[in-house]
C-alpha cells in the first residue's frame, strides 16, 4: 500500500530537482563545470600545459604570474581577459586569457624576464559562440594575510564565478586557504602553483557557482604568509 504522505514527499522532492536542474521553464540552466586542470611553475622559459580530456567548445582559461610591470605574450589564439598588478610593490602580476577550444590544442612554451607561473583550467558547458565569460573585475591585497577578491555581477543564472589571486610570495608551497563567499555556492580553491625562481610568486584560482543574477559579495581567503598580491575574476555563461 502507498503511503500517501511519503508518496507526497517524493514528488515535493522529484519536483525541485527537475526545477533546479531546468530554470523552472523546461530550459537547461546547468552551470559551466571545470574539467580538467594543469599547471607549471619555473624560470624564464616554460612549456604550459593542455589538461587531459580536452573537447571542442571547451574554454581554456590560462591564468599567468609573473614580476608585475613585465610584458607578458598573449599565447597564439588566446585572448585576454584581465591584465592586473599590486601597483605598489612590483611584486605580482596577473594576466587571465581563453581560448575556445577546437581539441586539438597541445602545450606551448612562455617566456618572460622573470619567474613565470602557469595554471591552465578547462572549463565545459559555456556558451559556444562569442565571448563566454561576463562581469571582469580585478582589486588588489597590500601586505596582508587577510584577503580580498571583488567578484562579477551577473546578467544571468548559474554562472561558474572564477576568483584568481597571484602573489608575491617567493616560495612553491600553497599559500591560500578558506575562501569564503555567502554568494557562491561550493566556492573552492581549485588549485595553485608556485615557485622561489628569481623574484617568486605564485597563482591559485577558486571557483564556485552564482545561483541568482546580480552583484556578488567579495570573497575573502588566507595567505600562510603576509604579502602583495592582485586579483582577476569573472563569471562563466552557461550554454
């Protein structure tokens, strides 16, 4: 016999998540997802890696650290996102470019007057015509281990909000820790990288979704060591 109260619960619960999963107007509203992750840190000359698993459509986002007030090449085929230093110390800068990938993409080599540090992030599920990310935005930490990444405004629902964070650090172990974001569900360091070559820094991104359009509150994280460093964030558009 069915128990017509847990019979009513179920359908309460089949109900939202086909809501969820559908912007409540039979629409997929599925965020973007990361999926894959590589990344490289050393000297003046460094062979960047592609992530395994590698589709067509799927963005590549390539996050840069490197001695702020350097030039820094934009790879072939990518575009830049966001250029951001500490503008105090000169210590850590930040460049975020994407490729829309074709999947046939492989490693290339970067070179700089410094220490270069590369994280290479695959993100599936954008928009696959035009530029697929909004709301670039960028702040600055000043010798501090407590820190502060402004976040995008979104124009829409379910975004995958990227917060990058170079720094100045001269060391290769992970400095960043507990992000926090009342605004961004799962928000999460994804992963970082980082080197003592020459001047030394390093570069994490954290990622996390925005359910509702609008502003986004800033997001706060640790450093393990007090210094400088500079932030590039944005919001990922679901196809």
């Amino acid at each position: 016999m069915i128990n017509p109260i847990k019979w009513l619960w179920n359908w309460i619960k089949r109900m939202f998540m086909v809501n969820h999963l559908s912007g409540f107007g039979g629409k997929p509203q599925l965020a973007p997802v990361v999926a894959g992750v590589d990344g490289i840190a050393g000297g003046t000359s460094i062979t960047v890696p592609i992530p395994t698993g590698l589709q067509p459509n799927d963005i590549i986002l390539v996050f840069f650290e490197t001695n702020a007030g350097t030039t820094v090449s934009t790879p072939s085929g990518f575009t830049l996102i966001r250029e951001n230093d500490d503008n105090t110390s000169a210590v850590t800068q930040i460049n975020v470019y994407w490729k829309r990938a074709t999947g046939s993409e492989t490693s290339f080599v970067q070179t700089a007057t410094d220490h270069q540090c590369a994280l290479v992030l695959l993100i599936r599920g954008c928009i696959v015509t035009g530029t697929p990310y909004e709301g670039s935005t960028a702040s600055k930490t000043i010798n501090s281990t407590s820190l502060t990444s402004n976040s995008p405004t979104t124009t829409g629902p379910d975004r995958l909000v990227i917060n990058s964070i170079s720094r100045g650090t001269d060391t290769a172990t992970d400095q960043f820790s507990a992000p926090v974001n009342a605004d961004i569900e799962g928000i999460s360091i994804v992963d970082e990288v980082g080197t003592a070559t020459g001047g030394g820094g390093g570069v994490a991104a954290i990622a996390g979704i925005k359910r509702a359009a609008g502003a986004t509150s800033n997001t706060t994280l640790t450093a393990a060591t007090a210094g400088y460093c500079a932030t590039a964030s944005f919001a990922m558009i679901p196809a």
